[in-house]
C-alpha cells in the first residue's frame, strides 16, 4: 500500500477518534462501526468524512492535520446530523456533496482565526454548515425545523430490510434509573442517534479506550442531571436539543484538553451551571431563527474557558496538557512525568565553576558561614584519598585546590573584580576584608555570580569584559575570611558584593558514588558531595543522529528494518515507516535522551526506546543515571487499568529506569522497574554493547537481539 493510501486510511480513523477528542487506532474502527448500527447515517457520515478528506488532499492543505483527523471529524459529525435529520432520497446525496465543501471552507476559515492563539474551533464548522442547510431548507412555505426535515423520518432504524428496532426499542431499557438511561442517550447524541443501546455500546467502547474519559463524563453527568432535577426542570433530555449531550461533550473535552486531576474535575463541574444556562439561551435564541442549538452551548463554553486558562497564571489555574494525547491516561501520566524529568528545562543552564572534580565542604545552611540571608552558598575544595592537601598541609601549594582555574557559570558581563588582597598562610584569616579577592559576573538583570577568596594577581578577566560559560576568570587562592584554600560561590540578586544570596539550581553534573559518577539533572549541590561537570567530548557516532540519516537494523524477532531520521516543528525523531513507530528524541551537550514514543510496540524502535531511554554520550569512564518513566509507556495490564480510576486523584504506578556504563567492558546496562503503591510488578533488563564507533548490539534477556548501525 502506497504512502497515500495510508495517510488516507489514517485520516479516516482519525476522525472517528477525534470524536471524542482522541488519536486511538482502535477507537477509530470501533466508532466507525457503532456509527453503522444505523447504516443510513453511518454511511453519510462516511461519505463526508472521504469527501472532505478527499478535498484537503487535492488542495495540498496541511498534510499532518490531515492525517489526525482535525480535517474529518467535524465531516463525519455532519455527515451523521444529516443521515439521521434529512429523507433518504437524492437530494441528501446533493446536500452531503455540497456541505462537505462547505464545511472545508469553514474549517479553514475557523483554524486561520483560532491557531494565533493556539485554541481548537472544536465543531464550529459543523454547527454553521448545518446551520446554513437548516436555514435553506425552510424555504418551504410555512414549514419549520421539524416539518421541513424530519417528517416523519424521525428515529430511522433501518436502511432496506435491515433494521434495529428490535433492538433499540426504548421499551427494553424501562427498568434502567433515569440517570444510566439519560448517559447512555447523551452519549449516543455525539452520534446523533439518541438511542439507549447505541449509547451503551459507546459507554463500553469508551471505557475500554479510557477509565479516565469515562469518570469525567459520568461525574459531570449525575451532577448535571441532579442539578436539572433539583431545580425543577424536566427537560433534560428533549430530542434533538441535546441538552445532555452538551455536559458529555464538556467533560470528554476537559478531560483531554486539561490534565486530568482533582482540579480539572472540580472545574469541569463549576462548568455545569454555566452550561446549563446557555444550553437553555442558546435553544431559545435560536429558536426565533427555527434552529436548533446543538453542541453550541458546549463550543462556546469550553472555548472561553481555555482562553481564561491560558491567560491565567498561579496556583489555582487549571493545567492544560502540553499535547492532546491519545488518551487522557497518557496526557496525564505523560505530563506527570515530564514536570519532574524535564523540570531543568525551566531553569537556566548552570554549570560548575571548575575543572574535574571538587567537594562541597560548606553546602546550604552551613555551619560556619552560610548561614540566614547567606544560606545558598556553596564551598568547594578538591580532596584525594579523603584529604585536602599532599603532606603536612603546611604550605599553600600543599592544597589541590589552591592555584587551579575556578570558571563562568554562565554566559554574562564581568560587573566587579577585587585583586588586592593578599593571600592567608594556612591557619589565618583576614576578617577585615572577609570577601578577599572575587570576581562578580552579571547574567541578567537580578541573577548575578560571586566567586570570592580568589588567589591575587590571577585574573584574566577585567570589568565590563564578556564572558561565555565555561571561560576561565582566576585561580583558586585563600584571601579574605579563609583560614585554607577553597572557593566560595553563590548567586545574587545585586551586584554589592555581600548581597543576600539567591537559589539557582546547577544543571547536568555528576555526583561521585564509589568509584562512578551518577548523573544530577537540576539540583543546587549537598555538603559533603563531590562533583564535577559533565565532559562534552563525544564518544564515537552512536548517537550524532542528523535529519535525513538512515539506520540499518536487524533482529532476531523483527529481522530487517530501516529507521529514518527526520524532524517536525523543531523537534527530531527517528522513524520505522514500515511499522508505523517513531521516537522523538533530544541530543544536547554530552546527552541523548528520548522524549516520547508514537506507534506500534511490535518493532525494534520500541526496545531502543526503553534500552536507551537517556544516555551520557561523553567519554565519562563510568556513570550511573536514574530517570523517571511514564507509566503510559510500560502498562500494567488490569491492574493498571483499575488503577486508571484513581489516577486523577492519587497516582499509585511508578516507572524508573536505570542505567550503568563501564568503559572497561564498553557496555550499559539497563533496568526499567515499574511498581504499583511502592511494590515491585515488573522488571525489564537490556544490555547495550558498543561495537566499534559506529554500531551497537541491544540484548533483552535471553530471546531478544538487535544490532544497529548508525
């Protein structure tokens, strides 16, 4: 099957998915299927979904909307008003025709107004279009919505000798409560079906794709309902107004759009009264024109709401989810996670301010000096063997750190320089001028570095002088309050030496443990550990993936693959086209670390996914690293899935991988513990070999191999 055909194919079940606000394979083909219990409106919406896919290809619009079905869904919604609203005869097949144009023009129209502010036109186009049709319809004299339309075509069930009646008779489902029956007709209103067995079998295809979907629309449907009934209204369900229909629609929408928490669901709750109100303006506003209201009460609603969102900022504004995911338990196991993997992300990237490896012998509330405002600082010293100095210690030079090059933090502007005073023997210090010699460097305005007790006459820097991190600015001396050789450091929020010090996390070290280094992500060093920046000199061509490289991959259980390397929107990936797998993935400074995985679990991509998940690809001989995995990536069977109920409110699974490299062996291995409430279900081992500069071998117990060249 060619490229086309399967973009095509794709966008097909994309838009059955994005239904319901979802990119699920399976759950395209199963709402294709329940849209057929009626086939008359099935087809339609079929037939509108082709055509307007159909029409976005010959007009070269973009290709990845396309595929996802942001093109489609809203045809397929349109397609299916029309089946169940419209007569069976030639003209609907005109009218199916010429709204599908339409509703392309909408949908283009819609996107261009609403993508600047990064908002969805949600089913917009399909309200108007129907609308219009609506409108064009009434020109019959003297007719109204219902005359006009529906007829006596209302509640078809067949299409020939084929019929559902049998089935879907409401008589059947008398003995359900109201409120289970009143779900199972909102549900099957996004269909525009309005029938209880319908709605059942979308309220278990619904809790097969999401545990979490299913919550939301049926907490805000027993309040929505409760709140109709306690004020006396008995109108919440009237055919073809969808007034429950709207909260289902609310709460499957902020289900996706919002991570899925106790906050979203409280806010989609408040959301209920305020739809209610508009659902009933709306229905009579639009009544004047003999129009019914539809999903707008929902569009707009849910609309305003993420422009409130997004424009708010604090601790009760809802968090919105990055990206629509495929489920709202990736959106939110996927958000959890990446808020903690990536929290370095928000902050500037911070290096230490020597060469190889030194120890902080004062950290944050020391016991000497760093202490109150001064908390957040940090001495460092060199050791050996568990000392500070080669033989007696009696000498400065005796110190290892004493004389050697302390550098820049960060890019930015020497603001001060001290280089007067002299350095202490060993044993005195010089209170009267506490700081001794220092150097201040301005990043930004109120984020300044002070490293003091700097030995004299070292400095190569000077005032005003740019300088980039990493570059040298003195040595280490023992001037000021220093009784030995060390370097003090810390940040500021001014340039007065002596200013109280601020937090400002270092990013991407190595903390010694034994004999390896284990790798620190974001964290303002301990007292008593020992650090040291991470080498930036490559090893080998393992992970220097360019856009456009391929890779040749074989394996004992998926035999030969090719992987392509390409990018999107800025971001980087590698690609299996034939499986229909990619991992996004980011190569920064002496890291390669994957971000996220899309698509088939049956391939070799998926075991590099989790076998090198984050990798130090310096010349480091040994280290050690410790990542937190999304439990979406490495699920738990049915457990798991029960789980899903309580995730919004307490998260119960945890994924961690875990990696070691030797040098000596030239190999990494690899362990992925995933636990459920702090007990271990599931552990997954690899081993990656390095062979040569230019391929390696990944292993996985005893019946997986897969060898790779870059």
């Amino acid at each position: 099957m060619g490229d086309w055909a399967k973009i095509w194919l794709r966008s097909i079940r994309n838009s059955y998915s994005s239904l319901v606000f979802s990119r699920d394979t399976w759950l395209g083909v199963a709402m294709l299927c329940v849209t057929f219990l009626y086939p008359l409106s099935g087809l339609c919406g079929l037939l509108c979904a082709i055509m307007v896919n159909g029409a976005a290809s010959l007009l070269s619009l973009d290709k990845f909307k396309m595929e996802n079905g942001l093109y489609g869904f809203n045809a397929v919604i349109l397609g299916l008003a029309m089946g169940a609203l419209f007569p069976p005869n030639a003209m609907l097949l005109f009218l199916l025709v010429v709204a599908s144009l339409m509703l392309l023009l909408w949908m283009v129209g819609w996107e261009a107004l609403f993508a600047k502010n990064h908002l969805p036109y949600l089913v917009f186009p399909f309200l108007f279009t129907l609308w219009i049709l609506l409108l064009m319809m009434q020109q019959r004299e003297g007719a109204s919505f219902v005359d006009c339309v529906l007829g006596d075509h209302v509640g078809i069930l067949g299409w020939g000798d084929f019929s559902l009646s049998s089935v879907s008779d409401h008589t059947i489902w008398l003995s359900l409560p109201e409120v289970v029956s009143e779900y199972f007709i909102s549900l099957s209103s996004i269909l525009f079906l309005q029938d209880v067995f319908v709605g059942l079998v979308m309220a278990v295809v619904l809790l097969c794709h999401s545990r979490i979907a299913f919550l939301f629309t049926w907490i805000t449907h027993i309040a929505a309902f409760l709140l109709f009934k306690g004020l006396g209204l008995d109108s919440f369900h009237i055919p073809y107004a969808c007034f429950g229909f709207n909260f289902t629609l609310a709460a499957l929408a902020l289900s996706c759009y919002l991570v899925p928490s106790k906050r979203a669901i409280l806010y989609s709750l408040l959301l209920i009264p305020v739809l209610m109100v508009m659902v009933f303006a709306s229905t009579r506003g639009l009544a004047y024109f003999n129009l019914p209201a539809f999903s707008s009460a929902f569009c707009w609603v849910t609309l305003l709401f993420l422009v409130v969102a997004r424009q708010g900022n604090g601790r009760y504004v809802p968090r919105l989810s990055y990206l629509l995911e495929r489920t709202p338990e990736e959106n939110l196991y996927n958000n959890q996670t990446n808020e903690r993997r990536f929290l370095w992300y928000h902050y500037h990237p911070f290096s230490l301010p020597f060469y190889g490896e030194w120890r902080v012998s004062q950290g944050v509330d020391g016991v000497y000096t760093h202490q109150g405002l001064w908390r957040d600082a940090l001495d460092f010293v060199i050791e050996l063997d568990g000392s500070q100095y080669k033989g007696r210690g009696d000498s400065l030079g005796d110190y290892y750190c004493y004389g050697k090059p302390v550098l820049a933090v960060a890019d930015g502007e020497v603001v001060c320089v001290e280089n007067s005073v002299e350095d202490n023997p060993v044993g005195v210090s010089n209170k009267r001028e506490n700081w001794g010699n220092y150097v201040v460097i301005k990043h930004w305005d109120g984020c300044y570095s002070l490293l003091a007790h700097l030995k004299r006459d070292s400095f190569i820097c000077s005032v005003g002088q740019r300088v980039k991190r990493g570059d040298e600015l003195a040595l280490c001396g023992n001037s000021g309050l220093s009784p030995y050789p060390h370097l003090h450091f810390q940040f500021q929020a001014s340039p007065v030496v002596g200013s109280p010090t601020i937090h400002c996390p270092f990013v991407n070290y190595l903390r010694k443990e034994d004999t390896m280094g284990h790798f620190v992500p974001c964290r303002f060093p301990l007292e008593g550990e020992t650090v040291k920046n991470l080498s930036i000199r490559i090893r080998g061509r393992h992970y220097q993936l360019y856009v456009g490289q391929t890779l040749s991959v074989s394996s004992n259980r998926y035999g030969e693959e090719i992987w392509y390397v390409g990018e999107a929107y800025g971001y980087r990936f590698v690609e299996d086209r034939k499986r229909g797998a990619k991992a996004w993935f980011a190569l920064s400074e002496g890291l390669f670390e994957f971000q996220r995985y899309e698509g088939s679990e049956e391939c070799g991509l998926y075991h590099f996914f989790l076998s090198n998940y984050k990798v130090i690809t310096t010349d480091e001989e040994a280290w050690s690293l410790s990542e937190e995995m999304s439990p979406a990536i490495r699920r738990t069977g049915w457990v798991g899935y029960l789980l899903d109920f309580i995730a919004p409110f307490k998260s119960c699974v945890k994924s961690v991988f875990s990696t070691q490299w030797s040098a000596k062996e030239c190999v990494m291995d690899v362990q992925i513990v995933t636990s459920i409430g702090g007990h271990e279900h599931r552990v997954t081992k690899y081993r990656t070999t390095f062979e040569g500069e230019e391929s390696l071998v990944v292993s996985g117990g005893s019946d997986f191999s897969m060898r790779i060249a870059f």
